[in-house]
C-alpha cells in the first residue's frame, strides 16, 4: 500500500489541488449533514403537527411553529451552502438570522412554560439586539 505522499508525487498533486481536495471534501459532508439534518426536522415537524391535532392545542401551536421555524432555518443554511458551492458568496446575514430565529422560539417556548418575566424581557431584548445587527449586516451586504 502507498503512501499520501508517494500517490500525491506520482500523480503530481499540487498543494492547490490537495486544497480543493479537503474542500469539496468538507463541503460534502457539511451538505449530507445538512440533509439529514433537515430531515430529521421534517419528522420532528410531522409529530408536532400530529400532536397538535391529537392533544393539548396551545402546547401543540407553538411546538409546531417552533419546529417549523428550525425547518426554516435548515432551508436556509443549505441553500446558503448550495450557493456557495456554485461560486456565490457566503453571506454572514444568514448566520445571524440563524440566531435572530433561534431566539424567537427560545421566546415562545418560555412563553408556553410561563417562565419568570425577567428572563422574557431578556430574550425580547436579544430579539431587538440580534434583529438591528442583522440590519445592519443586510443593509452592508446590499451594498457588496
């Protein structure tokens, strides 16, 4: 058996090429993990949905929506990837929005738990923080 160094002498392998090769590598893996991911979410959203129909209507509302918002996001980040990957640039919007959602169902899940006020009026100003950032961010993209 040959060595990595011994196949990438024989078949004059560029350090440039060994580069693209750990890419498109890592890139392959980030979208079959984004895949599967996403479909693990479908499911999670299919058994909320269904949960909603069966059982408790408040908790089953804010669950689905919860898991719909992820599934969202899901689409998000792989179309983000997909874009990428066809040459386009990498948008950092994205990844705020990421959080910006991820703390909106923080919100409504404390809201359905009833937690203390404090802890909404937090999240409600990390809702207004994240969103100005993500302005921010959106509006400096546009200008790229």
């Amino acid at each position: 058996m040959r060595s990595f160094r011994e196949i990438k002498l024989h078949y004059n392998f560029t350090a440039e090429d060994e580069k693209r090769l750990v890419s498109a590598t890592m890139n392959l893996v980030l979208i079959l993990a984004l895949i599967g991911l996403t479909l693990g979410v479908v499911g999670l959203f299919a058994y909320d949905v269904r949960n909603l129909i069966t059982g408790n209507l408040e908790h089953g509302i804010i669950s689905a929506l919860g898991s719909m918002l992820i599934l969202w996001v899901m689409i998000e980040l792989m179309n983000t990837e997909i874009a990428h990957l066809k040459g386009g640039e990498l948008h950092i919007s994205v990844f705020i929005g990421v959080a910006l959602v991820t703390i909106i169902r923080e919100t409504m899940i404390a809201t359905l738990k009833h937690e203390r006020p404090e802890t909404i009026y937090y999240l409600i100003a990390a809702i207004l923080v994240i969103g100005v950032v993500y302005w921010l961010v959106k509006r400096t993209e546009g200008r790229g």
